[in-house]
C-alpha cells in the first residue's frame, strides 16, 4: 500500500524493464516493515541531468543506476564516496539531507556471493583471472585489488580495453601483478593456458552466456582441481544455469551464476539506505522471480 508518507526509491536506466532490482527491494521493504517503494525510472541517457535534478526535487531518498547512466551519473551528484570514484562509476545513490551521495556495491556484492555460493575469500596469495574488461569488471579488479589478492589478470576480447584497466589500476595498487591479455572468440585459447593454470578463481564478465552462448576460452584440462568460476551473467535465455556454469560443472570444477552478486549488491544498497538488513529476503525473492519466468 502507497500511503502519504511512503518514501520512495527507484532505479534508473535504459532499458530498465528487465530489472529485477523492484522485486527484490520491494520483497526486503515488505519483509522489514519499511513504508517505502521501489519504482523503475526510464530514463535515456540525454536525460539523465533532468531526471536527477528531478528525484532531487521529489526529495527521492534514494535510487539505483544501472546501464547506460553508471559511469555519468557522478558528475550529478554532491559527493561520490572513495571506491566509487576510483572504480569511475556509481550504481547506488542515497540522500544525506540535501546532498546526493553516490556509492558502488557490484564489487561489494561480488565480494559477498564469492563467499556466501562458492566459499571463496580472496586472500593475499589468490591469483585471479577476470575474462572481460567492461564496467562489471573495474569494480571486480578494484575490490579484488583491495582485497590484496597476489595477482589479477584480465583477457578481454579488445586488449586495449584490458590494458586501459590495468593502466588505471596500476597506480592505485602498484604491489599487485596486474596484466593484460586479449582473447579471440574464433581461435584457438591455448596461448591462453598460461593464465590459467595457476588461477585460484576465473570470473566472466562478458556478456557471453546471456543469449546461451557457449563460453569456451577456458582450457578446463589446464587448471587446478581448486580453481573456482564465477560467471556475472544470470537467467539468460530465460535460465538461472549458465552455459558456462553447466560447463564448469561438468568439468568437475564448483562454479556459479551472478544471481548472487545481483542480490548482494542490492542488499549492500538497502543496508546503505536503512542501515538494515533484509536478511536473505532480497536473494529469496530474485530466486523466486527467476523461477517464474524460466
Ligand atoms: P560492458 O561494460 O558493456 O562490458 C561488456 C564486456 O563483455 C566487454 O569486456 C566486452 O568485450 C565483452 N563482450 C561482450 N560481448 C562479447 C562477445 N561476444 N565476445 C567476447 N566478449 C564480449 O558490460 P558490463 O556492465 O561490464 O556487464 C558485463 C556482464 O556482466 C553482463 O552480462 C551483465 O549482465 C553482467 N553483470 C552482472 C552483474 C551481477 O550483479 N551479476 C553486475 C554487473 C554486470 P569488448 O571490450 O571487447 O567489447
């Protein structure tokens, strides 16, 4: 029920219609006794100023942003916190009374399903690969930078994209290995053993596996029978298992879907905006949700 006093809280993107933000900040609002409502805003990218200064007006006390607006979004704002601005990009905002203040918790999120679905903490003598160099990414390589991981390397489709990564990190973590790598979807990835076969943890962040796209740049043979795979994508093609999860799998390797890291990012956003916690509402209801449009 909307009443006069319910505050409300949105997400904006473009497209946003697939988001499943709503259903899991308005299951945790429910599940907490929170008088709140979490709407989707469609917002394209010429408009985003105007739709900013507009949940300002509105007094919005707090709003998620997804694709395209992650990256532009700052520059709207009062203040943009630390990891944010390293990472270049914000996806949750709160109201401190009249200021605006922009935060990223994808990395934050990752961090917290690496934990809760494959019982990976990343420590100082983690060696990671991360496949793809896109906005996922950066916040992938800044926590895990964070984290004091020994290495990372990123391959990624364009190199100079993975470079320009590695470029940008370099200075804020300059203990850490971090090296660059390209991949090309059509040859052949054994170059590519050599990045693998020490790794502790392969994570996907390309958009390969959405539409059910097979991911075969991983040289299953050349890893360790400890290695983890983390793929970000989730429910494509209308389901929760990844060709790239079912692969690993059946490789015998433990290995998950971004399910998680989608849940955990929206809880890190709902504690930042409650100071509560929905205490697995958030995760329960995206997994329902998935279930119904398998
Ligand atoms: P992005 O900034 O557009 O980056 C896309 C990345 O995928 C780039 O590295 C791109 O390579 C690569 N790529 C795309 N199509 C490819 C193909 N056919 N072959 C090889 N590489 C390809 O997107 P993003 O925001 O980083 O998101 C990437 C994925 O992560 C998406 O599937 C998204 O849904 C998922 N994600 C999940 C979560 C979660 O909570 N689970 C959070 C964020 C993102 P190039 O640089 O060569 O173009």
């Amino acid at each position: 029920m909307i009443y006069g006093t319910t505050k409300i809280y949105g997400i904006l993107g473009d497209p946003v219609e697939h988001s499943l933000s709503p259903v899991m900040q308005n299951a945790a609002f429910a599940a907490c006794g929170i008088d709140a409502a979490y709407v989707p805003f469609h917002v394209a990218a010429t408009n985003l100023p105007a739709a900013v200064a507009g949940l300002r007006s509105l007094n919005v006390v707090g709003f998620n942003v997804t694709i395209p607006h992650k990256e532009e979004v700052g520059a709207l704002l009062d203040e943009v916190d630390g990891a944010a601005a390293v990472i270049g990009a914000v996806n949750t905002v709160v109201r401190c009374g009249d200021k605006l203040i922009g935060y990223n918790t994808d990395g934050e999120g990752l961090l917290r399903s690496l934990a809760i679905d494959l019982n990976f903490i990343p420590v100082a003598t983690s060696n990671v690969v991360i496949v793809g160099a896109g906005g996922a990414a950066r916040a992938a390589v800044y926590v895990l930078a964070q984290q004091g991981v020994a290495s990372i390397t990123i391959i990624n489709r364009t190199l100079e994209r993975a470079q320009a990564l590695v470029d940008h990190y370099s200075s804020f973590f300059p203990r850490q290995i971090l090296a660059a790598a390209a991949f090309d979807s059509e040859n052949d990835h054994r170059k590519l053993t050599k990045y693998f076969k020490g790794c502790d943890l392969i994570i996907n962040s390309t958009s390969i596996g959405l539409f059910g796209e097979s991911f075969n740049v991983i040289q299953w043979d050349s890893l360790r029978s400890a290695s983890v795979v983390y793929d970000m994508v989730y429910g494509g093609a209308g389901k929760i298992e990844t060709p790239l999860v079912a692969t690993a799998k059946a490789a015998g390797f433990d290995a998950c879907n971004g399910l998680g890291m989608l849940a955990e990012q929206g809880e890190a956003a709902f504690e930042l905006w409650t100071s509560r916690k929905s205490g697995g509402v958030m995760r329960g209801a995206l997994v329902d949700c998935v279930d119904k449009i398998k």
